[in-house]
C-alpha cells in the first residue's frame, strides 16, 4: 500500500473545494483524492481532470451531506476503495438571503442541515476510521468555515449561525482527539471568487461596497484558500490543531478603522495642545 495519502473533500465540483482537490492531487502527497457532489457528472469531471494531469487516483461519491446516510456512505465508500482516510476537508455549503422574519423553520434546516450537521456527521465517521490507522496514524479534518463565524450578517442568520457552531465544533473535536493524533483545524475565507460569490462578479455597486470592508482591495481567489488548506494538510502543521486561519484580505480588521493616507496620523489624533 501507497504510504501517500487519501483525502475526502465534499463539496469538491466547483469553487474551493475543486480548488482543494485540484492542489492536493498536483502536490504528489497523495495516492487518491476523493471528489464528492450532489451531481455525478460535476464530480467526474474533476475526477477526470486529477486523473489526467496528475499520477493520484482520484473517485467520484455522490452524496448530499445534509443526510446522515449520505455522509455515512461517503466515508463507507472511501474506506472500502483506499482502506484508509488521512484528510478529510469539509467544505459543502449553502446559504441564503433572507430577512429574520421571513426566514421559515424549513430555511433553518436546510442550511443548518448542510453547514454544521454534515461536517459534524462527516467528521465523526472519518474519525472512527482515523482512530483504527496506522503508519501513519491518525489523520487531519479542516472545515471550511467563513469569516460569518466571526463578523455577523444581516439577512444570513442561518449561516453565521452555522458557521459559530463550526467554530466551537473544531475547538472542542480537537481537544478531545488530540491524544488520537487526529489534528482538526478551520479555514475561514472571505470574499472569495466562486460561484457563491456570483453577485461580485456581476454587480458593480455590491463589488464596490465589498471592496470598502477588505484592506487589501480585491476579491481573493479559491487557490489562495486552497494553499492554507494544502499546509494544513501536512506535515508542516503538525503542530497546529484548534486553530482557525482566516483568509480575508483583512475584512475582520475593522477596515473602517484604517488609516486615510491622505491625512497623518497627527490629524486622525491630534495631540494635546495644552501640553
């Protein structure tokens, strides 16, 4: 058996988690990667990309995350194919616009459902299997999250809802599978260049109110969260579990806070004249 590793990525047609998936199998640290979608042909068709420029195996598993049985088939499968799961990022989501008021029970599962019930059940059965291994032992989960799990948003109560839980869910599935080997971390992008995002690349007004939260004044791109996911994937972060790495061009900075360069910083404050 190949000592390279296996990862599962749900999520993993389009956007970051293609991303992921795409970066993982290229950095010949693994023998398989496993590609999950709710859409057969979407997944294949990152299945056949690996497999075609790169020497890692790669499998489509079709599931939708927000059921149980789903999810517990995802993992079923990737065992019974690679015998082993060394990663397993949990980057399915969803999520909605919609007032507080107007957000139905329904609106409430459905998100939920996808963004923290699925990664918790992905998690715990990846985790049965982690706690078997060996040579290496152990293994690696990294939910993508979002920086909602930190800056709340209007209209998406749901989501940021989920993505606290996702949160506190990391922090505490790694203290306590720590003594496992089993390292269990976050990344939490921001405005990122997927089809979630849809909206920046269309509206120009929305484009430019997002630009005014983010320092660095661009929208970022799948890669660069998928690079942090690929460090946190290896051996170079063996030492780093509980954490949450935020790529967001610096939109929880408080960019209202920022120095104006047209003005010193004797104008933004101004010292004591009586001195």
């Amino acid at each position: 058996m190949s000592s390279k590793k296996v990862a599962v990525i749900t999520g993993s047609s389009k956007g970051i988690g293609k991303a992921i998936a795409l970066t993982f199998a290229r950095s010949k640290e693994y023998s398989a990667i496993v590609i999950n979608a709710r859409k057969l042909e979407e997944a294949e068709q990152v299945v056949e990309e690996i497999n075609n420029t790169t020497e890692c195996d790669s499998a489509a598993i079709v599931g939708d995350v927000s059921q149980e049985t789903d999810c517990i088939r995802l993992i079923e499968e990737t065992v019974t194919r690679y015998r082993r799961i060394d990663v397993l990022v949990n980057n399915a989501g969803i999520q909605k616009d919609i007032p507080l008021t107007e957000t139905t029970l329904q609106d409430w599962y459905n998100i939920i459902s996808v963004d923290l019930t699925g990664p918790f059940v992905c998690s715990r059965e990846a985790v049965k299997q982690m706690k078997t291994q060996n040579d290496p032992a152990g293994g690696c989960i990294i939910n993508i999250s979002s920086v909602h799990q930190i800056i709340p948003k209007p209209h998406y109560v749901p989501y940021a809802t989920s993505k606290g839980g996702i949160d506190m869910m990391t922090k505490t599935m790694a203290l306590e599978l720590a003594a496992d080997k089993i390292r269990v971390n976050i990344v939490a992008p921001g405005a990122i260049d997927t089809d979630m995002n849809m909206s920046l690349r269309t509206d120009t007004l929305e484009l430019e109110e997002t630009l005014k939260k983010i320092p660095i004044g661009r929208i970022g791109k799948a890669q660069e969260v998928a690079d942090v996911v690929d460090f946190l994937a290896s051996s170079k972060a063996s030492y780093i579990t509980g954490s949450t790495f935020v790529i967001d061009g610096g939109m929880t900075l408080y960019p209202s806070f920022g120095l104006d360069h047209s003005h010193d910083s004797n104008h933004i404050f101004p010292k004591d004249s009586s001195k």
